[in-house]
C-alpha cells in the first residue's frame, strides 16, 4: 500500500509538469499513475477477488436503474444480459474489456517499452463502469429516435476459461440472437473494447475462417508514442492467463494474419469502426489492425483521440464524470448514422 501513496504523492507534485507526455486533467494524470503502480504488483487472485462478477454488476445496474433483469442462458452455462428491449429491430451484441478498480492511468517508465498483449485480456468482468456506459449508449440511442436494444456478453474469465472459450461463447451468443430471438443479420451491430475488441475481430474472422473449436456461426453484416496507461507487468499476466498454452494465430493475435487473411470481408459485415486512445500503449497494435482491415474492407473508418488513454471512455463513466466524453458521442453519432 505504501507505494501506491508514494506514487500518488509523487504524481500529485510532477503532474504540472506533464505538458504533453499526460493525462488529459490532473486528475487523472494522479489516478492513472496510481492504477498503473497497483497493477504492477498486484497478483492475478488479486485482480478477480476485488472485482464483482458480471452477473452481480449487471444486477445492480437494473436495481439502480429500475428495470427487470433479462438474461439468456446460452448452451455452455455462460449468459447474455440484455439491456433495453429485447424487441427492437435493432440489436448491439456487446463483448466487455477491462477497466479495473474503477480508476484511470496515464504514462510511466515501465510503459515505455514496445508492448503488445497476446489476445487481449478477457481476466476481469463487466466492471460497473462497463454496464452503466452499454445502458446509457442504449439509452442514447433510443432516445434519439432508433430502436435498439443491447445484449451484453458475460464470458467465462481466465483462466477458468482460456482461449478458444471466449469465442465459442461470442458465437453462441450471436446464434441465439439470429435463431432464437429472430435477428437479421442486417440489424446486429456487433462491438466490444479492449479484449472485447478483440473478441470482435476474432468472431469476424470466425465467420471467414471457421475456427475448429469454436461453434459454427451464420455470417453477419456489421458495423462493427505516448504511454499513458497500461503497464508491462499486468499485460503479460493478463496474456499468459488467457493463453495458457495454446500459441499465437490470427484469432487470438490478428496483427500476425497476412492480407490475404480478412479477404472477403466486405460480404461478411457492412462498415467497421476501430477507435483507439492516442495516449493508449495498444495505439501502434490498433492502428497497425486498422490497416490490415482497410486493405480488406473499403469501409473500415479508423479514429484515433490524441492524449486519451486505454477506454477512456469508461473510464470517465466509473470516475462519475456528468459529460459524456468524446469517445463515446463519437461512437453514438457513428452507430446511429447507420441505424
């Protein structure tokens, strides 16, 4: 505990003299180091044993919010959470990332190197910051005039479930949505942040390439040097725990696949977006999958926000910020332009 007061005290006195190498406020320049420092020496249990369940996060949210919980068992035992109503015509099949402790970071040392998570994260659940952004972007979205409702993947952890686990489960869950509850493909928007990004691009290259151990899909249209936040030492917990020993493809690492591997994927999903944080340490790797996508896909729009980092976007719901921040009305505007 000692050094994270450190860190904070130390952060608190140079954070005025961060010009353009910080956070985008002094507050979260002072979080972001202090989050940066816990994920650097906390363990694995650690990690799991002070973040609630996704089930128990999206059960709060619905108490708090006042609506009835809907969730669907899929075939493995993992659930789908809706949000909205589950008959709009159109529907957000949503996969979760990371957002830990319920606090931000911004640049150190320790980030300096070149670092790329194998796979993404897929440890942690649904942070409440996670729940209450997906509500409020459903909210937003039908308030402006579109139905849609959103369904909310709560996939098995790692390393209680490591690669392949995560997307059979995405896939199960975008059957179920076709099969049971009566989707066109037309109408799914399928998105995700952080490894639920990758989770994204995993199930899109799923249904190119059906993967041997995942369920088989239907194909789907959809629209799919700053160091400010994550640090070496978690990203490699985090991959090795989701890897375990399987080794790195184009499913679980999609920066490795060559440009032939996302041929075709015009006829699978209509127009993509991929958002990254300038300030993020993930910039060079989601810029870098950005451009492999563009080869492939005409309509592959790539924005990246100067100084913000990993998910700020819910990281500003978590910190209580009233504002939406810029990402997310980007994203908003995005979606809704194409509903």
């Amino acid at each position: 505990m000692e050094y994270v007061v450190l860190t904070a005290v130390g952060r608190m006195i140079t954070s005025p003299l961060r010009g353009d190498t910080g956070a985008t406020t002094y507050f979260k320049d002072v979080a972001y180091a202090v989050l940066r420092t816990q994920l650097a020496h906390m363990s694995l249990a650690q990690e799991q044993y002070m973040n609630p369940s996704t089930d128990e996060n999206y059960l709060e949210l619905a108490k708090n919010k006042g609506f009835q919980p809907d969730s669907v068992v899929l075939s493995d035992g993992s659930k789908g959470h809706w949000l909205g109503n589950k008959g709009a015509e159109k529907v957000i099949v949503y996969f979760h990332g990371m957002c830990i402790l319920e606090q931000d970071t911004t640049r150190d040392a320790e980030a300096d190197g070149d670092v790329r998570t194998k796979g993404g994260g897929y440890v942690l659940p649904a942070s409440p910051g996670h729940v209450t952004w997906a509500y409020e972007l459903n909210q937003s979205l039908n308030k402006a005039g579109h139905s849609t409702s959103l369904v909310f993947l709560a996939y098995t952890t790692a390393p209680g479930g490591q690669y392949p686990t995560q997307t059979t489960q995405a896939t199960e869950l975008l059957r179920h949505v076709i099969e049971k509850e009566g989707k066109k493909p037309s109408d799914i928007i399928i998105g995700g942040d952080s490894a639920g990004g990758n989770l994204t691009l995993a199930l899109m290259s799923h249904l190119l390439h059906p993967h041997f151990q995942a369920s088989q899909a239907r194909a789907v249209r959809t629209p799919a040097r700053s160091r400010v936040d994550l640090p070496v030492a978690a990203a490699q917990r985090w991959s090795e725990a989701f890897l375990g020993g399987a080794r790195l493809d184009e499913y679980n690492q999609p920066t490795i696949a060559d440009d032939d591997w996302f041929k075709g994927l015009e006829n699978v999903v209509s127009e993509i977006l991929v958002w990254g944080g300038g300030g993020e340490v993930l910039i060079d790797s989601i810029v870098e999958i950005a451009k492999k996508l563009q080869k492939a896909h005409p309509k592959t729009e790539l924005i990246v926000q100067p100084k913000v980092g990993h998910e700020e976007f819910i990281i500003d719901t978590l910190l209580g910020y009233k504002e939406k921040a810029e990402g997310t009305v980007l994203m908003e505007n995005w979606i809704g332009a194409r509903l």
